[in-house]
C-alpha cells in the first residue's frame, strides 16, 4: 500500500494564491508516512477507535469488520488488530469517521510576528493564514519577533519531535548582521561554546563562517532562549538583523516574499523526519 516517493511527488497539485499572502499546494491524503517513511505515530486499535466514535460494542465493531464494511486509507480492514492513527482515513460504509489530513508548511516569517499560535498584543504568524487554513497548526523551532526566515508549520506533533530530538543535531542555519565589525576571535569563542549561567548549560559548538565585517552565518544545532543574540551579546556586538536560511537539509524557499508560505514536498517532508 506504501507509493514510492517518485509517485508521491508527481501527485502534488500545482501551487496557487490564497489571499494576499498565502502560496499553498496541498497533497491530498498524502504524507511522508505513505511512502514507508516513520514519519507518523500510530496510537489507536481500529475496534477501539470505531467503538469510541460510533459508541458501539466491540462485539458489534468485530461484525462490522468481518463483513467488510470498514475502509482504512482506502482499503478495507477486517483486523481487529489494525492500529490507525491521527491521520488515518477511516469510514464505516460510506460514513467518514476520520479525515485529518497531515500539513507541512514552511514560511518566510517576516520581521515584527510572534511566532506562536495566539497573542493578545501582537499579529501572530498563524494571522498571516486564512482562518481555516490555520486550524490546528502548531510551530516547531520558533523565531523571535523580529528574526526573519525559514519557520514551519504543521499539524503532525510526532513529526516536529522529530525534529527537536537534540540527538538528531539538526542545524539551524543563519545570517546574522552586527553593529559592530567581528574579527575571527569570535569563531573560536562560539566553537568552544559559552556558558549560561540562568540555564546552567554550556552551548554546544556553533560554527561561523564570516562574510564581511558585519555579516556572518552561523549554524548552530540548539535552540537556546535568544542563543544568536546572547552569544553575539558576550563581544558587546548587538544582532541587527537576524534571518534563518535553513533547518538541516531545508532550505527558505527564495520564491517566498515575506509572509508567505508553501507546504513541504513529501521529500522536503522526510529529509526532515529521518
Ligand atoms: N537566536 C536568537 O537570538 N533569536 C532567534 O530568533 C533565533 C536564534
């Protein structure tokens, strides 16, 4: 039952405008996990899931089963056993009982949003999606207000962990610009790590890469509280400019004009899960 990716990624749907800011190209009932990729989290026995739903007996739901009447993604299921999951497309007959389909998104976040899914001063980057384009979103590796570049955006909580396990040291890559011009003492001083004394940790090695004076990337594989600021804050060199390019092998989509998004192709989707 499992497409290869070569299909998966002839099956996208062309991009298109949605509002002022919104680029989008869904893939329907499409997601890294169909490609055998272990991307989703299975949580629920079928009988299970079938008998909360309907409020029937499990005895009913194993009928219900041997006459063929279930469908999951597509295809009948008769095993009690079947494990369904968040995402898993479940009708009994031709009723739907399940229909969430998985999203990945990434955005250019622009300067001046809070990166979170609802704030009482401030316009969050959800605002900058259609309401209903918002429903249910979350954000793994959030941006400070004014920090641009590369943020995602997905309804799948077993994939943004993935992405967050500190063993898989996914880099995060920036562009930083400074106040004052930096010298290659920095580069030593971020590669051996700093100590923060509020969370008692040491950062883990950053790498720089100078580009002029006051431009420099840095990649760094944590995600500390303000961590670009406060080490850039040790040489009194204040951050003036902030822009994420990358998380791991995901680059920012240049296409996309501040405030916009697209969703992930299914193979954006698994270099990210794996
Ligand atoms: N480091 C920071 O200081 N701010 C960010 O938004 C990201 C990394």
């Amino acid at each position: 039952m499992f497409k290869k990716l070569a299909d998966v990624t002839r099956s996208q749907q062309p991009v298109f405008f949605m509002g002022d800011y919104l680029i989008w190209n869904t893939i329907p009932h499409q997601s890294a996990d169909n490609m055998g990729m272990s991307v989703r989290s299975y949580s629920s026995r079928l009988d299970r899931f079938i008998s909360a739903r309907k409020g029937m007996k499990r005895a009913d739901v194993r009928l219900l089963l041997a006459q063929k009447r279930v469908q999951v993604d597509g295809l009948i299921a008769t095993d009690i056993n079947q494990l369904v999951g968040q995402f898993s497309h479940i009708s009994v007959d031709n009723e739907v009982l399940q229909d969430c389909v998985p999203r990945y998104l990434m955005m250019n976040k622009p300067a001046g949003v809070v990166s979170a899914t609802e704030d009482v001063k401030n316009k969050t980057v959800l605002d900058l999606l259609a309401p209903d384009e918002r429903v249910g979103l979350h954000i793994p590796g959030r941006l400070d207000f004014n920090t641009t570049g590369l943020i995602l955006l997905t309804n799948d909580g077993h994939w943004s962990r993935q992405l967050s396990l500190p063993e898989r040291n996914i880099a995060k890559m920036y562009t930083v610009t400074l106040a004052q011009p930096l010298d290659n003492s920095y580069v030593e001083a971020f590669a051996a790590g700093m100590y923060f004394e509020y969370e008692d940790i040491t950062t883990r090695p950053v790498k720089l890469e100078i580009l002029s004076d006051h431009i420099v990337k840095v990649s760094l594989v944590e995600g500390r509280y303000h961590q670009i600021k406060r080490m850039f804050g040790r040489f009194q060199n204040e951050v003036v400019a902030l822009h994420r390019d990358a998380i791991g092998p995901l680059d920012l989509d240049l296409s996309l004009a501040p405030g916009q998004c697209r969703a992930l192709t299914a193979a954006e989707i698994v270099s990210l899960a794996n």
